[in-house]
C-alpha cells in the first residue's frame, strides 16, 4: 500500500477513509456507504489496526542500535570525526572511554539495561571497525563478537568478523562469517546484498592468494558435446546420469534401464537439494543456471558449445576447464558474447574460440564486478575478442588474446582492471583500444604482430605500463590523441611503424624505456600534446613542437639518430582515415 501507509500503521495513525475502503475491497469486503461511514466513524477511529506485511518492493534497513545517553553521543561523534580524518588510534580510544561509561551506567532498570546492550553493541562494533584499520585483526574479531552477543539480531557485527577475519587471511571464516550475516538480514527481511558484495571481494582476495574459501559450495560437472559441438547442441543424453526420458514419470516398469534412469533422476534430485556430491549437467548453460553463489563449474576434456547464446554469469562461481587449454575448447557460434561478466567470479583455464561479429568476453559493471581471467585463451574470427565497460574493474593474468578480427582488448566507458602476463598478437586492427573515461593499468604484457597499432589512447582514458612489450605491429607502438595519458616504465617498443605518437593535448611520461620508431617516427608530439621522456633510449627521428622538444632532449636520455631519413606513412591501411569519430586514432 506504499511506505506512507506503512509509516502510519507504524505510527499508530488513523488511515484516511479512501484508503480504509480499498482496504475493505481487498479483503473482500463491500464497501461502506457514506451513511455508514458517518455512523461508524467514532469507531473507526478506535479500531486497533495490526500491521502485516505481505510483500515490500522496497529495500529495508535493519536499524542501528540507539544511542541515547549524551555523554556517549559525544564520544561516538567525536570518534567518528577521528575516523573521517583517518585517526583510528584516537577513535580506539574514544570507543574504549564511551565502553567504560556505559558498564557505569548500566542501572537496575530493565530499560536501562537495555539501552546500555544496544549502546555497548555500537561501540564494540565500531571499535572493531577502527581496530581492523589498524590491522589488530584478533582484537577486532573479539570486539565483533563481542557486539554480536549484545546484539544478536543485529547484522553489522558479522560484517565486521568478516572484515577482520579477511586480515587474518582466515578466509573461511570470513565467508562463513557473511554467510551469517546474509541469513540475519533475510530473517528480518532485508533485501539488502552488502553481505554478498563483501563475501565477492574476500573470494576473490582468498583465490589470488591460493584459497578457494569463496568457491567452497557443489561441483557441478560439465559433459563434451563431441563432435556435434559445432552444431550448437548439448552433450548426448545420458539417461544413467540425467534420470528418466521424456514422457516418463517415475512409474513403475519392467524395463531394467528404465529403473535405472529413474533411480537416477531422484538421486539427482536429491543430490541437487542436498548439495552432496557432484551434479552432471549436458552444458554449460544448463550449469550455469543451476549454480548457486560459490559453486565450481567444471568442463570436461573434450568441445563444449553455448548453443548461440550468451552465457550470464551473475553469480559468484568458478567456471574452468579440466586438463589443458589444447584438450578443453568452448567453440561458440553466434553473434553475442559467448560470458557476460557482472558480478565478481572466476574464469579459469579455458579455450574460447568465438565464430561470430561480436566480442567473445564482455565484461560489465559497477567498481565491485571484480571477476578474475586466469590463463584463458580468446579467439574472435569477427570480433573483438575482450570488451570491458560500466566501471567494471576485472584481474586478467596470463591470457592469451589470438587472431581476432578486430581489437584484442578494449575498455571504453569508465572501465579499468589490472592486465598481468597478457599476450594480444596477431588481431586485424590494434592489440589495445581504450577510450572514453577508462582507465587500467598493465604488468608484463606483450602487444605484438597486429595489423595496426600496438596500444590506442583516445578520449579522456589514462593507462599505465610496466616492463610491457610492443614489437612487430604494422602501426606506431603507442598512438595517444584527445586528453589521454599514458605512463610508461621499463617498456620496449620496437620493429613498429611508429614510436610514441602523441596528438591534441595528449601527454605521455616516460621512463627508463626504449623507443625505436622502425621505418618512421620514434616520437611525434603534435598540437599541444606534451611528452616528458627521462632514462630513455630513443632511435629514430623525432619531430616535435618546442614546447615538446624541452620534455625530450633531457640529459638523461640517449637520442640515436636514424640511418636515413623517414618520413610519415602513406594514408593506406592502418594509417588510412577513416570518418568515423568512435574509432578515430589519429
């Protein structure tokens, strides 16, 4: 009936006349008339209303337990300041003064006593807060029980166990811990997924560390399709494994097989509803849909297929492959990414080989969509084979991005991650576009063989490069046009057509790098754009403004003059123009 009725049932208000009929008509009552409504008025008024929800839209908040006494005001204030300025030994402090108030002023009275519980149970639960920023990890875990024993139905103390336990590196602890927190919040009715947001990024800390505590739940096995895979259709049917035919209800029969295949769809079932042992599933989209926030989905050895659809995965799941990336392949086709990616989960140890005009991988989100790519190998025959976008923030290492139609990887919108060991080779335009307001940084990654350029900065994107490699591509090694920004660091670019090319009002740091320019330029800094080169090698000609010439010609830096004299590219192939503002590169 909306939150202002609920407001005033809480109230204790006398509902208006119109909403008293509407109530009447839902309850299957008929209508009053106005005479009646008259006459009975004065009753009306006196009715005892009980609330009863029925179902909210809304989310609730499950509210914090009071503070009421002034003094202890004051002391939470004043502690909350200190945590906003990042003072967490003065807000430790403040929290174990307000801790000693109220053990004084816990009275005799029910109330009291009462009241001291809910304000003990702040402070405990905030003092652990400040304690876990400290990184007192054990006295932080005792605090949040602490307020938890105070407090039981309050779900802030299992977040803050969750937290300290996560320092701890005491991972399963820490899931369990929001586990616990999720059921409190659903037994008050909460809709709330701050216990899901914090268990995504404790699995993900504890499988970069070498922990599957996050991924602890069912495994659920996914079948080849053979040899039919690239038809688009799923593992053979196994009536052993997948239970009875179609038509067949689990009646009675002379059939030894048929007994089996019905013995075997109850056992799944109950192995589904129990959770024991591992489920088989004829592909993995059927898996996908069955899984449940930290389960693994296993593919076995063999060709697996999507069907041509896209494959959601919005719950926190492990997906890889066994064996191999030889022995393991997903061969999708169709024109829609084979994984969307929005929520935090794993992909590892998997071969896609993507037939069709989109991009294979697309991940998207908001700053928690976190997944984690470990040593995959994308293929896009019309394609990009990566596409990331929203504010997602992903962790790729060790991937390989071959043979793509169009771009290896692109970021655009407000996009950014961290890309480690990353192999982009042999893709028909450049191995990296970013674009727009994204943002990432690389470690170790190899852009080489691609027909246009090695790495593309436009827009208001910035990216930061760390002992990268850009060799062999048919255009410069690293083209930054718009506002863009790019750092570069212990990288080496060579046997490219092209250096570092900078446009607009592009700027570019530089340091302790080696750039060769090939058959043209090292550096071009045109417009307003500004280098600053420091502890470099730079073969080639350069060409610059003044204004750039001071960030190039520093003492530190080794200026190899070319053999011979170079000029710019033809307008042809990755150089030709083309008037289209979204893939403009220079």
């Amino acid at each position: 009936e909306g939150p202002e009725v609920e407001d005033a049932l809480r109230r204790g208000d006398v509902l208006g006349r119109e909403t008293l009929e509407a109530r009447r008509r839902a309850a299957g009552e008929a209508p009053r008339t106005r005479q009646q409504n008259e006459v009975h008025h004065d009753e009306e008024e006196e009715e005892e209303l009980v609330y009863h929800e029925v179902w909210c839209s809304g989310k609730k908040e499950v509210e914090e337990p009071a503070v009421s006494d002034p003094n202890l005001v004051d002391l939470k204030d004043a502690a909350r300041d200190a945590i906003q300025e990042g003072d967490y030994e003065t807000a430790e402090e403040l929290y174990t003064r307000g801790l000693a108030l109220v053990n004084k002023v816990a009275g005799a009275e029910a109330e009291d006593k009462s009241a001291a519980r809910d304000a003990a149970a702040v402070l405990y639960s905030n003092r652990s807060f400040a304690r876990t920023k400290l990184r007192f990890w054990l006295e932080a875990v005792s605090d949040g029980y602490a307020a938890h024993e105070l407090r039981p139905d309050w779900p802030k103390p299992y977040y803050r166990i969750a937290q300290a336990k996560s320092g701890q590196r005491e991972y399963r602890g820490a899931i369990a811990a929001c586990r616990q927190g999720q059921k409190t919040l659903d037994d008050a009715g909460s809709r709330s997924t701050e216990f899901s947001r914090l268990a995504d990024s404790i699995a993900a800390e504890a499988f970069l560390a070498g922990s599957l505590a996050g991924f602890d739940g069912r495994l659920l096995h996914v079948r080849s399709a053979g040899e039919e895979a690239w038809l688009g259709r799923e593992a053979p049917a196994n009536p052993l494994i997948d239970g009875e035919p179609e038509g067949v209800e689990g009646a009675a029969t002379n059939d030894d097989n048929m007994n089996a295949a019905v013995v075997a769809a109850r056992k799944k079932g109950e192995l589904i509803a129990s959770g024991g042992g591992p489920l088989s599933f004829r592909s993995v989209a059927e898996a996908l849909q069955e899984a449940r926030d930290g389960d693994r989905v296993l593919l076995l050895r063999g060709i697996h297929n999507t069907g041509g659809a896209t494959i959601f995965v919005d719950k926190r799941v492990l997906i890889r492959s066994e064996g191999t990336l030889e022995e393991t392949t997903i061969d999708h086709r169709g024109n829609s990414p084979i994984f969307r990616l929005t929520r935090t989960c794993v992909l590892q140890n998997v071969d896609v080989d993507m037939t069709g005009f989109r991009e294979a991988l697309f991940v998207y989100g908001g700053p928690e969509v976190s997944p984690i790519v470990e040593h995959c190998r994308f293929r896009s025959s019309g394609g990009d084979a990566i596409n990331v976008a929203g504010r997602a923030s992903p962790l790729f290492r060790r991937c390989e991005l071959a043979g793509c139609k169009k771009v290896g990887l692109k970021l655009f919108g407000g996009a950014g991650g961290e890309y480690i060991d990353l192999r982009i080779r042999s893709c028909q335009q450049q191995a990296l576009r970013m674009m727009e307001d994204s943002g990432a940084k690389f470690y170790g990654c190899e852009f080489t063989d691609n027909a246009e350029e090695g790495v593309v900065l436009m827009g208001n994107s910035q990216a930061s490069l760390r002992g990268c490699r850009v060799v062999g591509n048919k255009g410069p090694a690293f083209d930054v046009s718009g506002s863009a920004r790019i750092h570069c660091e212990g990288c080496k670019a060579e046997g490219n057509v092209g250096g570092l090319w900078l446009w607009e009002s592009a700027k570019a740091a530089v340091h302790q790098c080696e750039l060769s320019g090939g058959s043209s330029h090292a550096v071009l800094a045109d417009g307003s754009s500004l280098p600053s080169i420091t502890d470099s090698t730079v073969r080639g000609m350069v060409q610059a403004t003044e204004e750039a010439w001071e960030g190039i010609c520093g003492e530190t830096n080794h200026l190899v003059e070319p053999l011979e004299s170079v000029e710019l590219p033809p307008e042809e192939g990755p150089f030709k123009f083309e008037p289209v503002w979204y893939e403009r590169k220079q």
